[in-house]
C-alpha cells in the first residue's frame, strides 16, 4: 500500500454557486468533478493531511482547516483521472463525498471516510476547501491531492513491510529547528506500507520548554483546549507532515495522551484526551461505540494485526493482581481471544502499548506497575496476561508475535511459558521516537523468556517484512542505522 500526496503553494478561486456550478472546462457538465482547478495555498490545511485505517473497502481521510470552512472529497481510480485529462464531454466514474463543515466543536477537523472502496486498488482523490456563506456561494480550491491502496483480501498472498515505534516529544525532546522530528525522514524512506503509531503521541504532561524547543508546549495539558494543543504543536513538525503524506497510520494511544500511567475508568481527564486524540488522527472508530480505539486490520492472506486499547478499561495499578484486575475490560479480552483463535492468518500480531515482560514500577503518585509484568507489591496484570498466554499455548496457536513499546528502549524476547522446550511466541519492544533514553532492565521470568537483545541510548523505530515464510523485525535508530534484526521462520 502506498500513498503519495503534496500540499499546492500557488492560489487560484473558483467561485461555485452551490448546487450550480460554473463550469470551468468546456463541455463538461456543470456539477463535474472534473471541471478544472488550479492548486492552492497549502495555508488551509495548516497540518497537513493524513490517511488511516485503511482496509480492504474503506479509509479515513484527516484534515483540520484553519478556522470554519467546507471540505468535500473526491476519488477515482488513477486511470480515471488520466481519462478525464484526454476527454471533452464524457464523464468517468467518480465518488464524492458531500461538503461537510469544520467548526469549532472539534477544533476544525474531520476525519472524512471513503467506503465502498475495492481491495487491493489504487485510489487518487482531492481534498477541496471552501470559505463562504453556505447558503449562497463558496469560494472552493484545491488544497491536496494524494494516492493510497487498498489492503489486500484475506486470500491473497503479497508480503508487506511496515514500522511501529512511540514516545514522540517527552521528557522536553520536542520540535527543534525546522524539521522538527527528524526520524520521520528517516522512516519515510524505508519504503513502508503503513505505520503503526503505538502510543504516547504526545506527552500531555511534560513541558516543552522553548529554547531548545520550538515554542507552543510550554504547559502541561489537563483540559481539551490544552489537549489540542499539544496535538497540534506536535503535527506543526515538517517531517511529521512529510511522513503522513506518504504513509497510511494506525493509531492508538498509551498514557501521556493524558496522563502518566491512567487508568481510564478513575482518571477524570480520560474523556477530554481521548476526544482530542480521535479529532486529531485518523482513528475509525465504529458507528456503534463511537469511543472504541481497539481494532484489527487484515493485510491479505498471511498478517493479522490487533491493536489494542490497554489504558481506558483497565484497573487501577494500585490494585492488588487476580481475579478482579483487568487491563483490557472483558469486552476487549474476548474480542481478543476470539479473534486469535478464530484467525486463518499466518502470522497473528498483537500490538500492545506497553510491555508482558518488562517491570514498570509506578510512584508515588500513581502506584503499582503499570505494564503486565507483576512486581514486589503484587500489582500487575499477570492474572490476565495468563488467560492471553494459556489460550494461545493450549490452542497450539502458530506464529503469534507481540510488539510493544512504552519504556523508552529495545527489547526482544522468546517465550517459552510452559517450559517444554519449545517457543510458544515473541515480543519485540521499541522507542522512542523522540523522548529519554532509559536504562535497560531485564523482563520478569514468569514467562520463561529468552532475551535477544536488551539496549537503550538511542531513538529508534521497528520495521517488520512479512512474507507467508517469515516474519523479520529490524530495528533502526534516528540516523538510518539497524541496531538489531531477526528473523522468524512461520511454523
């Protein structure tokens, strides 16, 4: 899946009468998507555009506007538009979605979705802004185009290569100088299918002081105006613009979304970061549980993909561990599991903000660990982890990979949780992207891990190409050079 889109700098009206429009090309109909346009100021869409959670028949279109505007998009096949370029009264097919408004009740974004779409196809469309009285007339331009792909249907075979990685901006490691966060470039050019954006998009509750910083984060966030913000200081970086105009993400959240270490049902400020989050990234959330964050995605016949919300079902951390304590709610676990026992993938990959192994002590503000690993006090989530564990190792589930981040270093492990020998999955924990480098510690036994590399000191991401054969995880740091790389062979 690739998607290639560019921001326009030259400005050029079109004044369309709604419901009736000039036409601009001769021989077209007036209402034409056709009609011709010249590109426009790249200052309406202030933080560029994104594209997420695209699938087999649909994708999610992100823009914010700078102040009250109408957006409407428009697609087709790249073909489509060749012919439209050649013809003179014709009219190819064409989808466009109705103009829909940005107001202030969402800070001026939309995150626009194209349904109806065919798997594994290649789409171009336009993004349209336009100013004026709704009633009487717009003022409409150009203001993007760009290209995606479809995802591939459950029975095809085609490899893909994508990257995960989190902690953007924490611990006052935020936007400096124009590029603002230089590892996107070095990630734009790995050649990647999609990214998965594994938490800590922002960090709501670290300053960023200016200088060195680039001003505008100079606060801890604990209201939505101040959660916006902090979303739209980070999408303000040229490489992050960069990035999202050429790659597909999927996004979930972690804790500095709103607040170290929450958990969502006891923290008052979860509503006001999770409804900043769903404004400012593409995240299809579906129509009945509009607040739902976990989901999966199916990229042909050998990768299953689930991405899970570990931060607003879960128990207090201070909770003593059993049969009570939850990280994901009941809802998520039996989505989970059902979805792991029921997949036809090859490879089934379990994405989960923070680590299985990896102890993650709390304080004395927020106490007890805070990832699955137990520790001392008898907090944790390992009760639950168990439940995960047994019913991959008793359903003699295959190929079962679990990706992680959160502590702000790199970790591999294998697992052997029954200790017969045999390896019953992998973990593979990266990061950040832009935060402090912690020091290393080595993960809990209770799931008899081996550890393949332990190593901190540096920004990183972790790319996967997945074939039907194999499964390989690179991990790269913010020059451009891989640390560590391995390779598994599917069972």
């Amino acid at each position: 899946m690739r998607l290639s889109a560019r921001l326009w700098s030259a400005v050029v009206l079109s004044s369309i009468q709604i419901g009736c429009v000039s036409p601009s090309r001769e021989g077209l109909p007036p209402d034409s998507p056709f009609r011709e346009r010249v590109v426009l100021a790249a200052d309406l869409l202030p933080q560029g555009i994104a594209v997420g959670d695209v699938t087999a028949t649909s994708a999610l279109i992100w823009v914010r506007t700078e102040g009250p505007a109408f957006v409407q998009v428009e697609w087709a096949q790249p073909s489509v538009w060749k012919q439209v370029s050649k013809m003179a009264t014709v009219i190819a097919p064409v989808a466009r979605t109705p103009r829909l408004a940005t107001t202030s009740d969402t800070d001026y974004t939309l995150g626009i979705p194209l349904e109806g779409l065919l798997p594994a196809t290649s789409y171009r469309y336009h993004v349209m802004i336009g100013k004026g009285d709704a009633k009487r007339h717009i003022e409409e331009k150009l203001a993007a185009e760009g290209e995606f792909s479809t995802l591939p249907g459950p029975s095809t075979t085609v490899s893909v290569t994508f990257a995960w990685s989190g902690d953007l901006g924490g611990q006052n490691r935020c936007r400096q100088g124009p590029r603002g966060y230089p590892i996107f470039d070095v990630m734009r050019r790995q050649g990647l299918d999609f990214f998965l954006f594994l938490g800590d998009l922002i960090y709501s509750d670290n300053a960023c002081t200016a200088p060195p910083n680039e001003p505008g984060a100079d606060f801890v966030a604990t209201a939505l105006p101040e959660y916006r913000l902090r979303h739209r200081y980070q999408r303000g970086a040229d490489s992050l613009q960069r990035f999202l105009d050429t790659v597909p993400v999927y996004v979930m959240w972690d804790d500095h979304e709103v607040l170290n270490n929450f958990a969502g049902p006891y923290e008052d400020r979860m509503p006001a970061g999770r409804q900043a989050l769903q404004e400012y990234w593409p995240i299809a959330s579906p129509r009945d549980d509009p607040r739902r964050l976990y989901r999966s995605l199916r990229y042909g016949k050998d990768l299953e993909l689930f991405i899970l919300d570990t931060r607003q079902y879960r128990s207090r951390n201070a909770d003593l561990d059993g049969p009570a304590k939850t990280m994901l709610g009941a809802a998520q676990l039996k989505w989970l599991l059902d979805g792991l026992t029921l997949s036809t993938a090859t490879w089934k990959v379990i994405a989960t903000s923070v680590p299985l192994s990896i102890p993650k002590g709390g304080g004395a503000a927020v106490p007890g660990n805070d990832g699955w690993a137990g520790g001392p006090d008898g907090t944790g989530f390992e009760r639950e982890r168990q439940v995960l564990v047994d019913a991959i190792v008793n359903n003699k589930l295959k190929n079962v990979v679990f990706i992680a981040g959160d502590v702000h270093w790199v970790q591999a492990n294998a697992y052997d949780p029954n200790k017969d020998g045999a390896i019953d999955f992998h973990e593979f924990v990266v990061g950040p992207l832009s935060a402090y480098t912690a020091r290393p510690t080595i993960p809990r036994e209770g799931l008899h891990p081996t550890t393949l590399i332990n190593e901190g000191g540096y920004s990183n991401f972790g790319i996967v190409h997945v074939t039907h054969s194999s499964f390989e995880v690179t991990v790269v740091d913010d020059a451009g050079k891989p640390r560590f790389s391995h390779r598994l062979t599917a069972q």
